[in-house]
C-alpha cells in the first residue's frame, strides 16, 4: 500500500499550524480576544479547545464576558467544548457557574461529569453537596471517588452518612477516597 503523498506533507504542516496556533493562544489574555476564543472554544475541535478555554479563564478575572462565554460553552453539543469549558471555570474561580456545573454532574459524558466534579471541588461551593452525594452512586468508579474527595474537601457535614457508605464501595479507590474524606471532616473510625 502506498503513502498518498498529500497526506506525507500535509501531517507535518498541520502539525506546525497547530503549534503555532497553541503558542499564540496561550498569549490571548485581553477583553478583545474574548470572542475569537469563544469561537474556537464552541467551533473548532481537537487540543485548541483546551487552549481556548483556559484563555477565557484566565480573563476571566478580568471580564464577565469570559465568564459568560465558558458557561455557554457548558452547553455546547460537543463534548470536549462542555469539558474544556468545565475545567475553565474551576481554575478561573468562577462561582458564578456553580448552578451550571451542578447541572453537568448528570451529563451523558463520564469526562464532562469529571471536569465538573473537580471544578465544584475547587469552587468548593456548599450548593453542590447534594447533586455530589448523588455521585457516590454513579456507576462509574472514577467519578464516585472523585465525588468523595469533592465532598471531604467542600467540609459539609451533610456527606458524613453517604461518605460511610462509600467505606464499602465495591471499589478500594472509591473507599480509600471516602476514608480520605471522612478525615478531612473530622471523623475517625473506630
């Protein structure tokens, strides 16, 4: 079988574009660039996504329109624009998307409910103790132990019953998880 050769030159020039393209938008960091990058965010696919969003969210201090552009982006039909746009808003701080991370907690995307979970954790915000707890129960390990941490680190004390159970989760991750919790809230087993 022979190499199309279009393919041979082309790989390594849209390799370049892409570095070029990354480098640059990691330098975006003014209230002008905001659109452009919202555009990527919800209109391109692939690893500028990631770029993109975490652009927004580091203007994000400095602008609501960052902030607005990344919650939207949270209800994009792609996935990778919910989860670049979740993390986003976990390292921007932005309390202002509690509600709509809470909401991404029951999006059909494990990655998307995993972004959400860690930027709750960061947010580190009392409102999503409840949708978090309903983690515990997802089928998904990764999430359910995430969810514990998220939940230990948050200090509610509504998660202590939930977080006991979690001790005889079916996965030694997750109980480990629900161990490290219950510690930072306080309680020792016996």
């Amino acid at each position: 079988m022979q190499a199309d050769i279009s393919q041979i030159i082309i790989s390594p020039i849209k390799r370049l574009i892409l570095w070029l393209s990354k480098r640059n938008i990691t330098k975006l960091e003014k209230e002008e660039d905001i659109e452009g990058l919202a555009e990527i965010l919800c209109g391109t696919s692939g690893e500028l996504r990631l770029d993109a969003a975490l652009a927004l969210g580091r203007i994000g201090g400095k602008s609501a329109m960052a902030m607005d552009s990344l919650i939207y982006a949270l209800r994009d039909n792609e996935r990778d624009a919910r989860r670049c746009a979740a993390i986003a808003l976990g390292e921007a701080g932005c309390h202002k998307a509690v509600t709509p991370l809470i909401m991404r907690l029951r999006d059909d995307d494990d990655g998307v409910r995993k972004a959400a979970i860690v930027s709750l954790d960061k947010l580190s915000d009392h409102e999503a103790v409840e949708r978090l707890i309903d983690c515990l129960n997802d089928p998904d390990p990764s999430i359910r132990g995430k969810a514990a941490w998220a939940l230990g680190k948050i200090g509610d004390l509504r998660a202590i019953d939930p977080l006991i159970l979690g001790l005889n989760d079916k996965d030694p991750n997750v109980a480990y998880e629900a161990n490290r919790a219950l510690y930072c809230l306080g309680w020792n087993r016996l």
